[in-house]
C-alpha cells in the first residue's frame, strides 16, 4: 500500500511569543516493512533548522523562531511505500529471552518508569497470564488481549501525561495508555519492549485516492530474536495501513512537537491529520 501523510500541527499563542525553541518528530522512517519515497517540512514562520537522527533513530527536525509570533505552524508531508512482512512463528522461549545477552542489550527498553509502571490489579493478571504462557510471545499478545478488554478507547479521557496506572484505574484511555500499560507488564516479566508512534490509516478497507481524516497513534513491539508488532488498541497485527515516524521508551521519547516559548502567557495546540491512499 502508497499512503499519502499531510500532518499539521503547531500551537496558537494567547499574547503573542519573542521565542520558541522546538523539537518535531513528523518524518517517517525507512525500515525492512517500510520506505519513504518523500517527505518534506514546512514551517511557519520561517526558522532556524537543524536536523538529526536521535537515539532510536528517528529522524528530528530542531528549531527555533527569534521573532514575534502569535501562530507556529508545521506540516509534515510524505509518501510512504508499506508492506509489511506476515509475522514470524514465535523464536524465544523464556530461557533465552531473560538470558544475559538479551537482557544487556535492552537495558532501556526494560526499565519501568512512573510512566509506564501497571498498578497491583495488573499485575495480578498479569502473573497468571505469565504462568500459563509456553513462550513469552504468548505472554505478549495475552497481555494486550486484556488490556484491550479491559480499558475502553475514549476520546479525549487522558492527557499526554496520564500514568498507565490511573488509565488502569478508570478502565479507559486513548492508544498511548494501552501501549503503556501492555509496555510495563512486559518489561517487569524481562519482555524487551518500545513504544511505537505514527500514523493509521482509519478506513480497514482503504479506497485508491480517497483522502481520510485520521489521528497519530501508538502500538508497541516487543523483542523475540526480531521485533514483533501489536497493537492492543485495536487487538490487531499492524498492517500496511501503519506507518512508523518514531520509537522509544515511552511517549515522552517520541512526541511529534515539544517545544518552549518566551514572552507569553499561555498557548493551544492544534493537530489535523489526512490520510490518503495512492494505490
């Protein structure tokens, strides 16, 4: 499948900025399940541009604007060729994932944070589930099967600061709470597992050349000799209408725009995202 992304987002200031100092994370990455045939950025007003590869790899566009602003505007454009492998067979049993030479290489991708952290309740489930699963894949996707059951996806019932825990608490949340609570039973069973941003085209069966209003969304991959993709908002393999633009520990490490500002009182953030497919 050929998407085709226009993502804009930026932020509305109450009085007017001097300064602001950003950090987008809106390009797609070219990976074995995808390629980036395009992609451009464009923002408003005209800034100083400095681009990088972080950490995990994804690419991140710095800048900052020195003049008096009251909007800032970035709209990420791309096309993306997806196809996406068919899963493999699970590889690792629980011998070999919790083995030393796993366990080092991910030291970032097991620890717990407040984040991520699942309350007592979850863990008690999640204790049975690790008794009874063979290989730590069927460990993985019982995981995201109850918490798909267990926490209904609600429009606007947390915030990007939300823990995994208070999400638990009230049994709903958006894609983030999911992944993060599925991320934290994973790593406290020694599951390596990222966090995975990007985009979903809405539409199950998309139509050649029909433009979708769609969302950013989150799933996760945990590490079974490669990485394996879920995602437990919707209780589904990824498929070609997934693209990823970034991955980490949590959402702290792939928010698609952070940022400062000087000489304001106060902003609001806009997000609008079309999805289309181009064959």
């Amino acid at each position: 499948m050929q998407l085709r992304l226009v993502h804009r987002t930026g932020f509305t200031y109450a009085d007017g900025v001097v300064a602001s100092y950003n950090e987008a994370r809106m390009t797609p990455v070219t990976t074995p399940d995808q390629v980036v045939l395009h992609s451009r950025l464009e923002i408003s007003p005209t800034p100083w541009v400095y681009e990088y590869r972080d950490y995990w790899g994804a690419q991140v566009t710095a800048f900052e604007v020195q003049d008096l602003h009251h909007d800032l505007t970035v709209t990420a454009i791309s096309t993306v060729d997806v196809a996406r492998a068919a899963p493999e067979p699970a590889l690792l049993g629980w011998d070999a994932i919790t083995a030393d030479d796993v366990q080092e290489r991910y030291p970032e991708l097991l620890a717990v944070s407040d984040r991520t952290r699942p309350p007592e309740e979850l863990r008690g489930l999640a204790a049975e589930l690790r008794a009874s699963a063979a290989a730590p894949d069927e460990f993985a996707r019982a995981v995201c099967d109850l918490v798909h059951r267990e926490v209904r996806y609600v429009t606007g019932s947390t915030e990007v600061h939300t823990l995994a825990a208070d999400s638990w608490a009230n049994r709903e949340g958006v894609c983030q709470d999911m992944a993060h609570l599925c991320l934290g039973v994973l790593r406290e069973a020694g599951v390596p597992a990222r966090y995975v941003s990007g985009y979903l085209h809405p539409d199950p069966d998309p139509e050649v050349g029909v433009t979708a209003i769609g969302e950013s969304h989150a799933w996760l991959e945990w590490w079974d000799g490669a990485w394996v993709g879920f995602d437990p908002t919707n209780d589904s393999v990824p498929d070609d209408r997934y693209v990823t633009v970034a991955t980490g520990r949590d959402y702290a490490d792939v928010a698609p725009l952070v940022g400062i500002f000087s000489g304001g009182h106060s902003s609001t953030m806009f997000v609008e995202l079309e999805v289309t497919r181009l064959r």
